[in-house]
C-alpha cells in the first residue's frame, strides 16, 4: 500500500511506504529516482488516472445523462453476419440522430435466444431491441429487462394473427377432430408458426405432445405436433395428409396462390397482435426514451429513413402502441399466460 501526494505545482511528489516513511521524492518531471516502490506507485497512479477518464469516455452515463452509441439487440443462431450487414445502416441512422456524433460506435449485437438477449439487456449491453411478440412478453414481462416501446409495421403489417388450417376435404371439420392426429408447426421460434396457435389450443383444453416424424393417426388423445422448418414443407405436409393440421400466418396464407388457398380449409384464428415491436432495456434513461421514439416515430417522414426502413425487412413504420404499454402487456397476458403449458 503507497500514498502518493502532490507536493508543489512543479511536480514535487513524495512517495510514502506502508509505515508512513518518505521512500522517494521525485522532483519534475522524468528526474529523479524511480526504483522499487516508486515505479509500483507511480505505474498504480497512471492505472487509475487511465481507469478513471477512460471509463468516462467509453461508459453509458455521463452528467448530463447516457450519451454513448446505442446498441441494437436482435435474435438469431443463424446467419447472424447477414443479419449484422442489413441493421447495420437502421443503427446507424438511428444512432447519429439520437445522440449526434454517436454513428461510429453503434452496433448491432445478435445473440442466439432471448434468454440472452435478456441478459445482454440486463448487462447494459444492448440499448433497445426488435423482436415479435412471444420473445418480447419473455423478455420484457418474464425476465423484467426491457419496457416496450413502440409498434413496428414490418412488411407493412401492424398485426397479424395465426390460422390453423386442414386440407379442404380431408375428413377434418373442426378442432375436436384432431384429438389422437398430429398438427405441423413451422418451428420452435415462430411465433405465430408455432407459440401462438400452441397456446391458442392449450387455452381451449387440447393437451399438446411433441414428437417426431409425421403421424396423422397417432393413436393418443392429445394432440401432437411436429415441425416442418420450412412453410412450403408445412404446407405441403398438410395438403399431402402427412399431417392432420397446420399453422401459418395471415400474412402467409394471403400471399400463396388461389390453387393452394382453394385447397385448404381455415379450422381457426388467433387472436390479433402486433407484428412487431420495439423494446428499450429497463434501465434506459427516460430522456434517452423519449429521443429515441422521436427519432423512430419520424423516421419514415425522412428520405433516408425511408431508404433504410425499406432495406430492413420492407418496415412500413413505427408508431406508438395502442393503449399504451400497459394495454399490451394484458394482451400478451391473455394470449400467453398459461401455468400449466409444457414447452
């Protein structure tokens, strides 16, 4: 342990040992003696003037309130350097007219579940995220880490629900009917090709069973389900009667052809939910809040806004929720909520 004190305006400085005794005095600057403690003493000295105004510089808050770059949190375990290349020009934008002089610095950060995005949130390393609804309600009402903020309009939708369809003609005419058959979901991380008409079923008293391969006779009462990864698979299983049902979304469906449509009978819908939405971490300074849902909210009223939003999965806009946060929190509440679901 040393004490290092600053003796004179002319860089006297006197070097103390742990029992009090003068080790070394050094007067100005590179003269004197610098042997034993003095090089530990002073070398601890540089670390902590170095810690002290880079720590400053490169961390969130200052006094006038967070002025660092902001970082964009998104999900995914796959192509995640495409993903990094397509919001790198969104962050950017975003960024620079937030916290002016802040565009170098502004990052996209992917991890690869929510679970980690939430903890990235928690560690303050990621400012405000995009996702679809069920990972927001894990996130944001779960796990406690962000607040949402705004609605995105991503492929120019502002809701959109989950339909549960059969082949037209197939021996299936109503939900009781696939008691003991098997339905297709897209994959464990769609939210409206899987997590919504799941619990959309466990709501409505069917116990669902995953398993693997296609069974449309599997001889159970529950309902079981697989996943096909790929919608044009999905959909094909169906209408091939490999399995008894499927989930797609609205969006989808309206944009096969009308051979397909005419093929398929819709058995039932979700309820309706943003498409997408926007979160900021829990800790955010509210002042930073507000600039950032300006800077979004007027985003598409500007030509490059307008460029970049095009570019990042063809979003329309962003606008506030309806009804406020709270308003939302109940819908997912309603739609999610399920003590007893099985993952």
């Amino acid at each position: 342990m040393c004490r290092i004190v600053f003796m004179s305006v002319r860089d006297l400085l006197v070097v103390r040992g742990n029992r009090g005794a003068p080790t070394a005095v050094i007067h100005g600057v590179g003269r004197g003696l610098f042997r034993g403690k003095v090089w530990r003493c002073v070398f601890a000295l540089a670390l902590a003037l170095a810690s002290s105004t880079g720590g400053a510089a490169s961390g969130q808050s200052t006094k006038n309130g967070e002025s660092k770059a902001l970082q964009l949190g998104l999900v995914s375990e796959i192509n995640k350097q495409a993903i990094e290349e397509n919001f790198r020009d969104f962050v950017r934008y975003v960024s620079r007219r937030t916290v002016a002089g802040t565009e170098a610095g502004a990052r996209v950060v992917i991890a690869p579940t929510p679970f980690e995005l939430a903890r990235l949130l928690e560690q303050r390393r990621v400012d405000f995220y995009l996702e679809s609804v069920y990972p927001t309600y894990t996130i944001n009402y779960v796990h406690g880490a962000g607040k949402t903020l705004l609605r995105r309009w991503k492929g120019g939708q502002a809701e959109y629900q989950s339909l549960i369809f059969t082949k037209r003609d197939g021996g299936i005419k109503q939900l009781a009917d696939l008691r003991g058959k098997t339905i297709v979901f897209e994959d464990p991380g769609s939210s409206s090709g899987y997590l919504m008409p799941k619990l959309f079923l466990s709501r409505n008293g069917y116990k669902l069973a995953e398993k693997k391969g296609y069974d449309a006779n599997a001889a159970t009462a529950d309902i079981h389900y697989s996943f096909a990864y790929l919608r044009s698979k999905l959909i094909e299983a169906v209408l091939t009667q490999q399995a008894a049902a499927g989930a797609i979304s609205d969006d989808d469906y309206n944009g096969l052809d009308d051979k397909r449509k005419s093929a398929m009978a819709i058995l039932a819908q979700t309820e309706r939910l943003p498409r997408h939405l926007v979160s900021v971490r829990s800790d955010l300074a509210p002042q930073l809040i507000g600039q950032l849902t300006d800077v979004l909210v007027a985003m598409h009223d500007d030509a490059e806004g307008q460029r970049i939003l095009k570019k990042t999965d063809q979003t329309s806009k962003f606008d506030v929720l309806p009804g406020g946060e709270a308003a939302l929190r109940k819908r997912l509440l309603d739609s999610f909520f399920s003590p007893d679901m099985k993952k």
